[in-house]
C-alpha cells in the first residue's frame, strides 16, 4: 500500500486515469462493433459510415496512449479491407 505522500497521489491520479482509459477504451470497442454489425448485416453504405465515423476515435485513442498506433493501423486496415470487399448496393 501506499506510504508516502507522493504515492498516495499517484495513486489516486492513477485510479482517475484508470476510468478515463476504461471509457474511452469502450467507446472505441462500441465503434469498431458498430463496423462489424453493418458489415455482417451486409450494407456497404452503412458499413461506409460506420468506418468513417469509427477510424477518427480509434485515432484518439492513439493520441491518448489508449491503443498502440500499429494496433490502430491494423485495425483500421481490416475493417476497411472487409468493407471494401462487400458488394456496392
């Protein structure tokens, strides 16, 4: 446990941290879900959409050193790969 002062603080930052990252860490889960749904459901625009809007979150979670930059990239990649891959409506 904590003993000194300075980590007493850092463990309460750290607890802070912990939730914002939790949060924000789920709110990209949420995007890239809503990507594979639309490409499950096999609708090119919405899965279009659904990319759009999913790939400048996944970029902030770089930014906040919630995801790897690669990881990102990766992802990025494959689910554009897949949404590329459906046939246009």
């Amino acid at each position: 446990m904590a003993n000194t002062p300075q980590s007493k603080k850092r463990a309460r930052q750290t607890e802070r941290r912990t939730e914002v990252n939790k949060a924000r860490r789920s709110r990209i889960r949420t995007f890239i879900r809503k990507v594979e749904e639309a490409i499950a459901s096999g609708n090119a625009t919405a899965a279009a959409d659904a990319l759009r809007a999913a790939q400048p979150e996944l970029m902030r979670g770089v930014t906040k050193g919630v995801v790897h930059k690669n990881t990102a990239s990766r992802k990025m990649s494959r689910l554009a790969a897949r949404v590329k891959a459906l046939p246009a409506a």
